[in-house]
C-alpha cells in the first residue's frame, strides 16, 4: 500500500496541530533512486485501551509518505473509544482486528503472521513514528540487518531527552556492556531472520517485560550483529503512569537482570537459557538440512551430510523438521531416480 496523503485522511480533533495531526511526510516516488523498489515495511500496532493516544500512533504511520507499507492493529478487545478510532482508518490498514487475546507479547506475534514486508517493526499504541522515518529506514536496509535510530523519549511531567541505538552485539547485550544502548522503538528488524524464529513465535509469551530484549539477542547472533545505525530520530516512546516502563519498572529492571544472568552463565543449567540455546541449534539444523537438500548431491552423500548434522547435534534427532527433511529426501530420489527410467526407456523405444 502507498501511504495516504494528509488530505486523504479524517480530519484531526481541533486541538490537533503539527506532526502527526496538521503535518505529513513528503510522497517518495514509487522506486529508489536506482529504479529498484522500496523494501515493504510492515508495522504492527498491539493496542489495550489506549483510546486517548491510538489515533496519533494510527497517523504517524499512515502519514509517511512512503510507497510499500503494510500496517496491522491488533487490538485486544478494548471497552474504551480505541476501536472507535481504528474503524475511522480501516480502509488504509492491511489488517486489524480487537479480541481478548494473552498480552503485548501474544498480539505482536498474531500481528507477525500477517506481515509479508521485508522490515517489521511494532509500534505501541502510545508511542508514534517520526516525520521520514520510514524513508530513513527503507533506504538503509539490506537483507537480513537490523536498522536502528534514535528514540526521542517523551516525559509528561518533565523535559524530553533523545536514546540513540549503539554498539548492539548479542555479546553487548548479554554482559551489560556500558557502551551499548538498546531502544526498542528505534529498532526495525529484518523479517528473513524472524522467519527463522517465527515457529516458536517471534516474541516469547514467557517474558513479560524484555520479550523485545531477548528478540534482539537471538536476532542478533543469527545475522552475526549486522547492524545500520540511521543518524536520526525514527520514533517518539510516551512515558506516562499506565506505561510498563514506568508502572512495571521494578518488575522490568528484575526480569532483565535474571534474564541476563542466565544468558551470561557459561553452564546451560536452567530452562531459560536451554531454549535460547536449543532453538539456535534447532535453526541451523534446519537451514543445514535445507542447504543439503537443495545441492545435486548422489543419495548417499545426503545420507552421510544428514548423519554429520546428527553427531554435530544429536538433539537433532528429536526435532520433526530434521525427519521430514529425510523423508523429502528420500521423495526427491525416488522422482528422479523415476525420471531417469522414463528418460532411459523413451531413447530405447
């Protein structure tokens, strides 16, 4: 979809005035400036009741004048005005719906399933994006990079102060390195690797507070920490009394601290950190399998490459993908094997 225009959209509230109200981001033409298309964004919005700020979060992505975009609400079944609000720009959104549902985490992963853009990224119903951030993004992207800017940080009872996203490693991450800043709304993932989470869900329903922490450290070592960092501000993150940061902060800086703790032992000892680690193996089993199938290879090189991934990770042998990756093996040469016979008997005959 191509951004509406400000025209296009229902007019603002009266008191509605400067971006995202009464301003809009420039149109961008309909290709990059090397005639290539703009990588599709797709934006999912989690919302609960958050009726007095939904409809400038709606409008700061709906206003950004950029070419490919995909934009879900996944409300969770509000009482208040909220979906009021959504059905007033229905027209422009990919996809919404508002049913109870188990959380923040829960709804971005419902959200996920309909995306079908190169970038994501979730954008609270609190929080708005950033005049050209969206430009800003589409033209730093490459396959499988994480991009990440600025955060401007909006406190209601005091001034504003800027988060910019540094030095982001998994390794950073995990140690609590002073030199790394992470802030989620500044971050736009690349879908190719949450693909390679998505079975188990891209946002674990598990961790309530740093779900979005924990995305990234696993993200970050499938793509091997590739990073663009954009030299502007991309979002603005709304500090108010019903956010978690602030009501839940106490609750958040705890789970963050277990959470590292775990990551950072060198002993897989609790469940935690088993998951992390299985499912990382689980992956590369599947791309290994997935890369062995693919090759023109004699059934009896597949038999012996599948066996290596086997002693590389015995677990692999519990895991469905590796025994279905068998199984179309074993299909893939009974077909071409089949082939060679029609091929051979047709010359004969």
């Amino acid at each position: 979809m191509r951004c509406p225009a400000l025209s296009e959209l229902p007019p603002p509230p009266a008191a509605g005035i400067g971006w995202p109200w009464a301003e809009e981001s420039p149109q961008l033409p309909a290709t990059m400036p090397d005639g290539s298309p703009w990588p599709r964004i797709s934006i999912v919005t989690p919302s609960f009741n958050q009726g007095q700020y939904i409809e400038e979060t709606i409008r700061s992505v709906l206003l950004q004048g950029y070419p490919n975009l995909e934009y879900i609400i996944i409300d969770g079944g509000s009482t208040d005005n909220s979906v009021e609000i959504i059905k007033k720009y229905e027209k422009w959104l990919t996809y919404w719906v508002s049913e109870a549902d188990r959380g923040q985490s829960h709804a971005i992963n419902k959200g996920f399933n309909y995306c079908s853009g190169e970038i994501f990224q979730w954008i609270n119903s609190d929080d708005c994006l950033c005049e050209r951030a969206l430009k800003c993004v589409g033209s730093s992207w490459t396959p499988q990079t994480v991009v990440a800017g600025g955060v401007e940080n909006i406190h209601l009872m005091g001034p504003s102060d800027i988060t910019y996203n540094l030095n982001l490693t998994a390794r950073g991450l995990i140690k609590a390195s002073p030199s790394v800043n992470f802030h989620q709304p500044g971050i736009f993932w690349p879908t190719d690797i949450l693909r390679e989470i998505q079975p188990s869900g891209i946002a674990r329903e598990d961790l309530h507070y740093i779900f979005d922490w924990y995305l990234l450290v696993v993200t970050l070592i499938l793509n091997n920490d590739k990073v663009f960092y954009c030299k502007r501000i991309l979002s603005r993150f709304r500090l108010h009394q019903q956010s978690k940061t602030v009501s839940k902060h106490e609750a958040f800086n705890s789970e963050r601290r277990y959470v590292r703790a775990l990551l950072a032992n060198d002993t897989i000892s609790d469940s935690l950190e088993k998951d992390l680690r299985y499912e990382l193996r689980k992956i590369k089993t599947r791309n290994d399998i997935t890369t062995v199938l693919h090759r023109n290879k004699t059934a009896r090189t597949i038999a012996l490459l599948l066996l290596e991934i086997v002693i590389r990770n015995p677990r692999s042998l519990i895991d469905i993908y590796y025994w279905k990756a068998i199984k179309r093996g074993i299909h893939h040469r009974i077909i071409r094997a089949g082939s060679a016979i029609q091929i051979a008997y047709q010359r004969n005959h």
